[in-house]
C-alpha cells in the first residue's frame, strides 16, 4: 500500500516511515500543508495521515481543500489531542478516523485497514496465487471457490507471509509482529495460528512450511 | 460551581418601604389637614348663628324711660336648636352688671370696646362655643352700654366632625391602598428588569460568553456593560489557556510518539532479550504516562462538565454505534467481537461528550481485560428503564473487590500487566451521576464483567 504522512516533526514522520516500510508498505512524507496538497494531487494514495498542527496552518484546512478537489482518498488524523469536541469537528471536515500520539502501530494499522475497508477498496488489487485469492483489506481468503473470512491475526499473519513470498519469518518475528508487545505470549501461539491458516490453504497451491530451528515460510506452486 | 454572594439588604424592600412609608405620612398628614380645615368651616358656621343670635337680642334692646327694656325674641335662640339638642346659655350685662341670664358664663365684660369676640370655654361640664357683643343705647342722661353673651354647647359640631374625620379616614386608607398597590407594581417593573437579566445570565450554558445585546434600561447600561467586558476578558483567558493546553499537549505528545515509533521499530528487529526487555519497558512507560494524562484531563472535564451539565436530547443507540464503530479495530487487533445489542431508539438528555467519555472508558476497560476469541457486548434497554450494560467474557470483578473498584485510582488486584490510572470506571460512575443514574458492577453467570449505568 501507498501512504501519505503529513507531518512537520522530521525525527517523527522518520519513525513512522520506518515503522511502517517495515510492514512493507512505502510511504512519501510531506512537511507542509502546501507540499501535501501538491502530493495527494498526483500520487495515488491509499491512505493520508494528516498531523493537526503544522507550520503553515491548522490540518483541518488541508481536510478543507481535500475534500474540496473532491479526492476521496481515506485520511486518518494523528492529534495530540482525544478530545470528543475535536474528534467531531474533524469527522464533520471529512478526516475518516484519528489516532492520538503516542500511538501503537498495531492500533494504526487496524485503523488504516477498517477506514480502507469501509470506504471500499484501495489501489492495491487482491493477491492472486494460483487457486488461492486473498483481498487483505476486506478480510477474505477464496481458496478452490470457497470464501472464507479470517480472523484478524490470522489474516495478518497471511498478509505478513503472502507480501514477503520465499521469506522466512522466525516465531519471535511473528510474535512481535501480531502481538502487542503488552501481550504475554508464547512463541506456541504462533503455532496455533500457522496451523489454522493450514487448514483454510489446505490441497491448495500455497502451502506454509516449517523449517526446524529457523522458522516459517510461505511457498506456493507456480 | 455555586457562587455564594452574601446578600445585604434588598432592593425590593427597600423601594417598596420608601414607597409604602412615604403614601403612609402623606394619608395621616392628609388626613389631619381635612379634619383641621373642616372644624374650622364647622366652627365659623356655629359662631355665625351665635353672632346672628347675640344680634337679634342686642337690636331688641331699647331704652325706655331711662331703664333698659329688652324683650327678645323667641327666635333669637330657637334660631339655635338643633338635631343633637345642644344646650344654649345666654347672659345680659348692662355697663358690667348682669341683668339677666347665667352670670357665671365667663368673666364679666369690660365696660369699653365694641368689639364682637368669640371663645370656646367649659361650663357645666361641657365645652361651650361663647359669641359676646356689646351695644351702646344713648340715652337722655348718659349712654348705656348693654353686653349680650350667647353661648351653645357643640354636640352637634362634634357629631359633624366625627362624621367628616370618619369619611376623611376612609378616603385617606383607600388613598394609602392604592398607593401600596402602586408601589408593589412600580417595585416589579423595576426589579424585573433586573431579574430578567439575571435569568438570561443563568439560562446560558457554561461555553456560551457572547456579549449581552438585548436593550436594557439605560440605568443598567453601565453594569450590563461591565458585565460584557467580563465575559470578553473571560473568553479570551479561556481561549488563551485552552491553545495552552493543546500547544502543551501536541509538544509534548509529539516527542514521546517520535520515540514509541523508534521504539517498536527496534523491537521488531532486537533479539536480546535484554533490549527487548528494556525497550517494552519503555513502550509501557510511555503508553502509561499518555494514558495516565488522557484519562486525568478527561476527568477533570468531567468534574467539569458535570457541575454545569448542559442536557440536550442524545439518541443512545445511535452515539453507541458510532462509538463501538471507531473501537472496532482496535477489538480485532486483539481478535475480539464487539456487539451492539440495542432493544430500539433510547433517548436520554444529557451531555454529548461526557456520555461518549463514560461509554469510551467502559468499553476501553472490557477491551483491556477481554480474552482472545471473546465478544463484549454492549446492550441497550430502552424500557423498562433506560439502562446500558458493557459484558465482557473474561475474569469478572473479583467480588471482595466489586465495592471500591469505582474509588479513584484504585484498580483491581489482577490489573497487573494492563496498563491504566484506576480512573476509568469513576469517570463513569460520575458521568452517571450527572445525569442522575447510577452505575452497577456485578458478574455474569459466565463469570463476566458487566458494568451497568442506568438513567
């Protein structure tokens, strides 16, 4: 997916992009309100994240002109602010959600994922590997004709082995990737997980192999 | 927040006093004057017939032979009867020397002076009204001076006196009466003028600082005024520490974002366990510190927002929906369902901001608590009473604990490895009580948490 980040705070908006290139993802950052406008213009974006507060003005006037050129690319907000008066206003300028700093990564990815969700769709078509269908923003998985509908880590831990085909992903990674690091886990969880995403992608042309000592890796006929 | 002002004195009274006391000297002073004036028209007219009379008798006074011959006419005091048969005295002096008549009725008159006198004066136990004249007869040797002296009693001049104060007593009572009446009408309009200033200034709602800008009698201009100035003075100190706090909030936050990012981007890649020991410790310190200021701020704007709660009409179900809408994703990161469960519309009035507050808090703590592959439901009931419940499936409240969980800052025993204030459930409990409800916590017969807040 493409993101927007519209942040004046360079040692922040260098966090998030590494955060979230981490997942794969690319993101163009842009510093002003003048530079974004520029941007949301001509990159096609799945995703804007918009601070509130920037140098040339207040976020909601970007919202203002956003909406006004009719782009309909989701905008999340990052606030500093929970405020439900200021939540509102936001919502009525036409932001689709927010996240207040300091945020989870997890938390803005399920943001990203239901904003996209609700408003339909991104750029990003679905990935199609031989018999296997997988549309990771609605949540569904078509295996042989059968739609199925996964459970949030489940899903994830799809997205995570289907985007980075060949990789192999050790339990920790995972464990850090799925869970919250609040979350007191054991690495066997991920087991319980792998073997689910096993069952769906049974007799299919996509098969998650176990290599003993080093981890997990999605392999996939032709 | 109830502004006691000592109160001294009051307007009202004050005015209506003035007013009632002033009509009140002005009936007795009206009073007395009338009566005075009429005892004097009443006393002239008693002293005319007295002076007609002690002139009929003079005129009849002749001198015959050298000797005073004086046969009065029956008229001279009939002319004097009346209803309240008032006693009537005469006395007949020639040259000081009583010829006929009461000589006791006052002192003898003195020889000279010509003059017609009048005199009140007791006499057989009764007041008595006297009329003295004198006529001089010329006769052949030497003049004669003949001094008549008739005197009433005044029954009848008092019973007329007494009819005229009666009547002037009335008049004066109705006139006082009337004149209460005005003062309690002037009061009123005068006093209203201010009340209906007072009621608009405790009819606005805590946000609303606008400047007054009905006309108001220019008397209270000056105060209307001033009052305006206040509200100026007020909103721009509101505004400037209201900026304050988000300029705070956003330097503050900012940072600490820039370093939870760094943070958890590290941990992805660390494998000591030791800097992964440490970098959650600093995830948690931060995740805590922010948590800990949302939930301080938003209680200190609930204390707020419930001492001056501004209630307008909230439809439940529908702010629910939106509310379990925006905390959906953060449920499915932890793979777990949350339901609304509505019975149909429920309206409640009550504030906005707060309700969503109290409603985000409870659902933030079953979310904390909630075990993987579980549901919280969030139920409505619209009748019998207007109640909404936030269920969990995990642990519940353990139950020696269920009383002081709502006490500020306490949080339960097995909290441990959540991170949180301990303020989450008493924003609830007094969101609740703003709004004059309660809030319940008790365990489903599956061992859940439910927490209930009734209107």
């Amino acid at each position: 997916m493409k993101y927007l980040l519209v942040e004046d705070n360079l040692e922040l908006a260098h966090a998030i992009c590494a955060r979230i290139g981490l997942d794969g993802h690319m993101v163009d950052h842009a510093q002003t309100i003048g530079d974004a406008v520029d941007f949301a213009r001509i990159g096609a974006y799945d995703l804007i994240l918009l601070d509130i507060m920037l140098p040339d003005g207040d976020g909601r006037s970007f919202l203002k002109q956003h909406r006004a050129e009719n782009n309909d690319t989701p905008v999340i907000v990052l606030t500093a602010r929970s405020q439900v008066s200021d939540r509102i206003s936001m919502l009525d300028l036409g932001a689709d959600d927010y996240v207040t700093k300091p945020f989870d990564h997890a938390e803005l990815q399920a943001r990203c994922r239901a904003v996209l969700r609700r408003k339909n769709g991104t750029a990003q078509p679905t990935t199609r590997i031989g018999d296997v269908e997988f549309d990771p923003v609605g949540g569904y998985l078509t295996v042989k004709g059968t739609t199925l509908n996964l459970r949030n880590r489940e899903l994830r831990l799809l997205e995570l082995l289907i985007n980075a085909r060949g990789q192999v992903f050790s339990k920790q990674s995972l464990v850090d990737r799925l869970f919250s690091y609040d979350d007191d886990v054991s690495e066997n969880a991920i087991e319980v997980y792998i073997g689910r995403l096993r069952k769906h992608l049974e007799g299919s042309a996509v098969q998650i192999v176990t290599l003993r000592g080093l981890g997990y890796r999605l392999d996939h006929d032709g | 927040m109830t502004g006691e002002v000592p109160a001294y004195g009051s307007l009202r009274d004050r005015l209506a006093s003035i007013l009632i006391g002033g009509s009140a000297v002005l009936a007795v002073l009206l009073f007395f004057v009338v009566r005075g004036y009429a005892a004097q028209v009443a006393q002239e007219g008693q002293d005319s017939i007295l002076s007609a009379s002690v002139s009929s008798i003079l005129d009849a006074a002749v001198l015959r032979d050298g000797a005073i011959e004086l046969d009065f006419p029956y008229a001279s005091l009939s002319m004097l009867s009346t209803a309240s048969d008032d006693r009537v005295f005469y006395a007949i002096y020639e040259d000081g020397t009583l010829l006929s008549g009461y000589g006791d009725l006052g002192d003898t008159p003195a020889v000279a002076g010509d003059a017609r006198t009048f005199a009140s004066l007791d006499y057989d136990a009764a007041t008595v009204r006297v009329a003295t004249a004198s006529r001089t007869l010329i006769g052949a040797d030497r003049p004669r001076r003949v001094t008549v002296r008739v005197a009433q009693t005044q029954d009848a001049l008092a019973e007329t006196l007494n009819q005229i104060s009666r009547n002037v007593a009335m008049f004066g009572l109705g006139f006082f009466a009337l004149a209460t009446v005005l003062a309690y009408w002037a009061t009123s309009t005068t006093i209203g003028q201010l009340s209906r200033l007072t009621t608009s200034v405790t009819r606005r709602g805590p946000q609303d600082l606008s400047p007054f800008l009905k006309p108001v009698p220019r008397e209270m201009v000056p105060l209307v005024g001033s009052l305006n100035t206040l509200m100026v003075r007020l909103e721009h100190s509101l505004k400037q520490s209201e900026d304050f706090i988000v300029e705070a909030a956003h330097r503050v936050r900012t940072p600490l974002a820039t370093v939870r990012s760094y943070a958890e981007a590290t941990f992805q890649r660390v494998q000591e366990p030791e800097n992964r020991t440490a970098l959650r410790a600093m995830m948690r310190a931060i995740d805590e510190s922010s948590r800990a200021a949302g939930q301080l701020l938003d209680h200190a704007m609930v204390t707020f927002r419930a001492e001056n709660l501004e209630r307008e009409e909230i439809t439940l179900d529908a702010m629910l929906r939106d509310l379990v809408e925006r905390m959906t994703p953060i449920a499915e990161m932890r793979d777990v369902t949350l339901r609304l469960d509505s019975d149909g519309p429920a309206v409640l009035r009550g504030d906005a901001v707060l309700l969503q507050n109290a409603f985000r808090n409870l659902i933030d703590n079953a979310l904390k608590y909630a075990p993987v592959d579980t549901a919280i439901t969030v139920r409505i009931r619209a009748t019998p009473q207007l109640s909404v419940d936030v269920i969990d499936e995990g642990r519940g409240f353990s139950p020696d604990e269920i009383d002081i969980l709502a006490t500020r800052f306490v949080r339960g025993h097995d909290a441990e490895g959540h991170i949180g204030s301990g303020l989450g459930l008493t924003i609830a409990k007094d969101v609740a009580t703003a709004h004059d409800g309660t809030m319940v916590l008790s365990n489903t017969q599956k061992g859940g948490a439910c927490v209930t807040l009734r209107f």
